[in-house]
C-alpha cells in the first residue's frame, strides 16, 4: 500500500538489470520507466514526475568509467535538487558510493543486490516523503519556522506541548537561531493569541531604563516625564512577555524583575497604585545554563521563576538537511519579495552551503540568500553566487563544547574521514566500525 502511488525511473545499461527491476516492482508501484541511455534522463525528469531515481554507476563510453553515477546524479540534482536517487553499483565502487551520498544520493545497494533490500530501500525514501515533510510553524508577521531534523523535531514537539498552558519558558541557543521566532510561535499557539504580544530587548535597557521601560512611570515622576506612560509588563497584560537576552542583566535588575515575578504586580514609578498582572512569560538568552547558575552572575532563584520548562535551539550547523530545507525556503522568499522568476539550486550550490559552518546560524544563512536572489544574473544559481559574510567567525573546532552524543559522533567521523583523505576502509576500521556501519552513519548525518 505504501509504494502504490510511487513513480520510478530505472536507468542503466544493463538490460537483464533493467527486466529484473521491472518485474520486481510493477505489481508494487504506480509506474515504472526503464532506459538504457542516461542521455534519456533530462528528458525524462522533464516531462514525468518520478519519486525515486535507480541509477547504475557505471556506463560504457560516457564521461570517466567509474565516475559517470556521479555525474549523472549532478546532473539530476541541477534538475531537482529533492529527487531522491538510488544507486546500484559493484562492490568495487564503495568509496566511489560515498562520494556520491556526499552529492545528494539517498541510498546506494551492492549487485548483485536482495529483492526485500531494494524494496525496503524504496519505501524508506516514499515513507520518509510521507511522514518526513518539514514541520511549520506559522508566524503572523516574519520568516516561518520550518525544520524536518530530529533535533528541530524535538522543538516542535516540546512547543506543542507547552504553547497551550500558561508555563514559562526559557529559550536557549546561540544568536541567529530564531529564539525571537520560536517565542512569538509559542504566543501564536497559545491561549492568548489574540492578547498583545510584547517583546523587549531586556540586555539593552540601562539601568535608568530598565524600570521606567518595563514597569512605566507617571507624569512628572522625574526629570523629562512629561506623559504618563504605560510599562511594558502592563501592556502585556493578558497577552504574552518576551524578554530577550536576558542574561545580560545586573544582579539589581534580577532583584526587582524577581519581586515583579512573585508579586504579579507592578507599580509605575512616580504612583502608589498597585497594577495586577496576567502574562505569559518567555524569557531568552544567548548563554547555557551552566553560565546561567552562576550566582556571581545570575540569581539561581530567577531561573527557576523564568524556567518552568526551557527549550533549546540547535545551531544551523547541527541541522543537517534543515540548511537545504531552509535555503528553498528563503530563496522562494525573497524571489517573490524582489519580483524575481522562481530560482533552481545547482548541486554545487547546495554543496557549498553544508560545508559552510554558518556562525551566524539561521540569520546568516537569511542573509546570505538574500544577497544571491538579490545578485543572481539567471534563475540558477551556482556556486559563485553565494559570498558568506567575514563579518562571523567561525566557532566550530575538532572538539565541540558538547556532551550530545550525536554531535559528538557526527564530529568525529568527519575528522576521522578527513584525516584518512577520505578512505572509507581506513576511516571505519581507526572509528572500530564496519563499512556498512559507517556508510549508514554518513546517510544519518547527511555527511
């Protein structure tokens, strides 16, 4: 029942090759194309959609032997960079295989190959299409946020849950990872979405201001207090308060934020009358918790008022298919902000863009594809169009600040990999791995 929808091109010059597929798959599928002649793809790939691609790696005459999966898998991806490709190669071509997951194959199986593999491989790819399409959150005014990586999953998920009740949440993550977002989809889903949602850039308030801002003053309460004026705590009121970067407030301010926080009430300088308030609190920092508990800097009493449940956001760099996922997004974006054709991502394009680190995150990737839509001469855009800002450092080192197993082990593949020059077989056998375990770690981590 899963596969029965799916469309699948086979390709490769091997007739007997291409009678087994056929008669393997057409009771399965909705249809299924076959061609000895690669030339034949373009033509096919515009004129049908397919949902997979079974491509050979290897063909006589065409390009360099052994390389020419490789070339013809560019040349489906300049067409769609979405289409899943499976490829089907001899045991001698396994390095070559890799290569090819790193230029956008979903899967690769050894001839000869077992009829339950090549099954099993088609609807993972058809079931990963079914259940794997990108989670949204809808913003009112702004970017959305979308992800399909499990570590956005688990964002996603946990904002499910916590948006309908009236929890406070802390935010976590690393500048240029949309906190500022997931704290207004959180008050978008949430009880009081038709409340005001009130944001203030807590860190930025000097310690004059910090008071008058967030609590108001009366008439005549100091010098230049000309109007009365409403805090920001009152204008949140059955709606939602954002404080962002708050770990960059003074112990004092933590003090007088806390009492607020008890009190539920505020009292506007310069008057005596008591406010009552009804507000859902989002709080957000660059800095971890560790930092956070440091009573020299921050009060460990705040955090647990502003800490009912926190949520983390990964960075861009631990995303892994979210940076594809996100540049079609944004380039789909600014297309129509700018009154541009719809664009088509050249596979060297989306390789330049995962093996940037991206400092800045999701607001660095933003802007760079702003800058290509804004630049570009056709509607492809190549390699060449996209110029990374100097402006971010790269933070990033062989050794992560992290104790996340999966970023650890992703890490250290890549080194292990990129120290052996890419040899597969000394890479798995120094990381204590199988070849097939490692291949199944690299699809994993979209390496």
């Amino acid at each position: 029942m899963l596969l029965k929808n799916a469309n699948v091109l086979i390709i490769d010059d091997d007739e007997d090759v291409l009678t087994a597929l056929r008669l393997l798959l057409k009771s399965l599928v909705k249809s299924v194309v076959v061609n000895k002649n690669p030339n034949s793809i373009i033509e096919h790939l515009r004129t049908h959609d397919f949902d997979v691609v079974i491509l050979d790696m290897n063909f006589n005459g065409l390009v360099n032997t052994g390389n020419e999966g490789i070339y013809w898998l560019k040349k489906i991806k300049e067409i769609s960079t979405e289409l899943d490709v499976i490829l089907i190669t001899a045991y001698g071509d396994i390095d070559l295989a890799i290569r090819s997951l790193k230029e956008g194959a979903s899967d690769f199986l050894v001839k000869p190959w077992k009829n339950e593999k090549m099954i099993d491989a088609i609807k993972s790819i058809v079931l990963k299409k079914k259940t794997s399409k990108s989670f949204q959150l809808e913003i009112k005014t702004g970017p959305k946020v979308v992800g399909e990586s499990d570590v956005m999953r688990d964002v996603f998920v946990k904002i499910n849950k916590v948006a309908p009740t009236d929890a406070n949440i802390l935010i976590l993550g690393e500048n240029g990872t949309g906190k500022d977002l997931i704290a207004q989809a959180i008050h978008e889903n949430s009880n009081r979405k038709h409340q005001p949602f009130v944001k203030v850039d807590v860190g930025a308030l000097t310690t004059s201001l910090f008071e008058s801002e967030l609590f108001g003053y009366t008439k005549g309460a100091f010098t230049g207090a000309h109007n009365d004026r409403v805090g920001r705590f009152e204008a949140a009121n059955g709606g939602t308060l954002f404080l962002d970067e708050i770990g960059n407030i003074s112990l004092g301010q933590q003090v007088r934020l806390l009492s607020v926080l008890q009190n539920r009430q505020v009292t506007p300088l310069g008057s005596n009358d008591i406010i009552k308030l009804d507000i859902r609190l989002i709080c957000a920092t660059n800095l971890g918790l560790p930092e956070l508990a440091d009573e020299q800097k921050f009060r460990k009493d705040l955090i647990y008022r502003i800490n009912t449940v926190d949520i983390i956001m990964p960075p861009l760099r631990d995303r892994g298919t979210d940076i594809t996922l996100l540049s079609h997004y944004f380039i789909d974006l600014y297309a129509e902000k700018y009154f541009k054709e719809p664009f088509k991502l050249s596979s060297e394009f989306i390789k330049k863009l995962k093996e940037h680190s991206f400092p800045g995150n999701v607001r660095e990737l933003q802007y760079v594809l702003e800058r290509s839509v804004i630049m570009a001469e056709g509607t492809l855009l190549e390699a060449d169009d996209l110029v990374f800002s100097s402006i971010e450092s790269n933070p990033v080192s062989s050794s992560p600040k992290t104790l996340n197993l999966e970023i650890l082990e992703k890490t250290t593949i890549l080194n292990v990999i990129e120290k052996n020059n890419g040899n597969i077989s000394k890479s798995a056998k120094e990381l204590g791995l199988t070849r097939t375990a490692l291949y199944r770690r690299l699809h994993k981590y979209d390496i």
